[in-house]
C-alpha cells in the first residue's frame, strides 16, 4: 500500500504539495516505455521486464528464438536505458534524483577558476608531502 508524501517544493515561491512518488514514477516508468519502444519491442517489455516472464515462455509467444530474444532484450534495455537517464525536465535515473530534492548551486565566473585541478608543472619534479616530521 502506498503512502502520501508531504513535499516543499523549493524556487521562488518554496510551495509545498502531497504526491506519491512511487505510483507516480511507476506511471512515467510505463509510459515512457510506451513512448519509445515500438510495437515488437514494448510486447518484449511487457512480457519480460513487466510480467517476468523467463526466455522460453517469451520465445514460445513471440515465435523466435533464444539469440534473437536476448538480442532484442539487450536493445530494450539500451533504448529504455538512455530515454531514462535523458528525460527532460526530471530523469527517472538516477532513483535518488527522483525520489529526493536535487540541490544545484549554480557558480559565478570567477569561483570556476577555484574548482579547476591546477596543471602539471612542466620541467620539475612531483611535490611529494613528507611522510614523517623531521625530528
């Protein structure tokens, strides 16, 4: 059974709403399968991933055989796997950018100098720290 969750929503007016996130993930999970698999690819889907159905129950309805099968499981998940990870505005992947708040703070010009590695000095030795003070 599921359960409602309070939620405050950040930006300029910082409202607060209820949801359920796990039906509602669930949903945007099915219907973007729907989206982008085609006709052959969504019945792999819905059997295999959705149903759980193991290869030979899959290959007896969708009449192939066992290489194709996995060839075009492996298509699926590839498919699925990057409309997934690139949906806009919220990707369903990563879980925990989903299911929690993303805190991104955005950098003035200047700061990004700081947070640049600085490059290798040409011509000299590595600074090595010392391991053990000098007594």
């Amino acid at each position: 059974m599921s359960h409602a969750r309070f939620e405050i929503i950040g930006g300029p007016e910082r409202r607060a709403t209820w949801g359920r996130k796990d039906e509602e993930y669930v949903a945007d999970f099915c219907l973007v399968s729907r989206r982008v698999l085609n006709e052959r690819e969504y019945k792999i889907f819905r059997l295999h991933f959705l149903l759980g159905a193991d290869w030979r129950l899959c290959c007896r309805k969708l009449e192939t055989d066992r290489g194709s099968f996995f060839h075009d499981v492996y298509r699926v998940e590839q498919k699925l796997g990057r409309a997934f990870r690139e949906l806009k505005p919220y990707a369903l992947f990563p879980l925990d950018e989903y299911f929690g708040p993303v805190v991104r703070k955005e950098f003035s010009p200047e700061s990004k100098n700081l947070l640049r590695m600085p490059s290798p000095r040409s011509g000299k030795r590595p600074l090595i720290p010392p391991l053990k003070q000098a007594a």
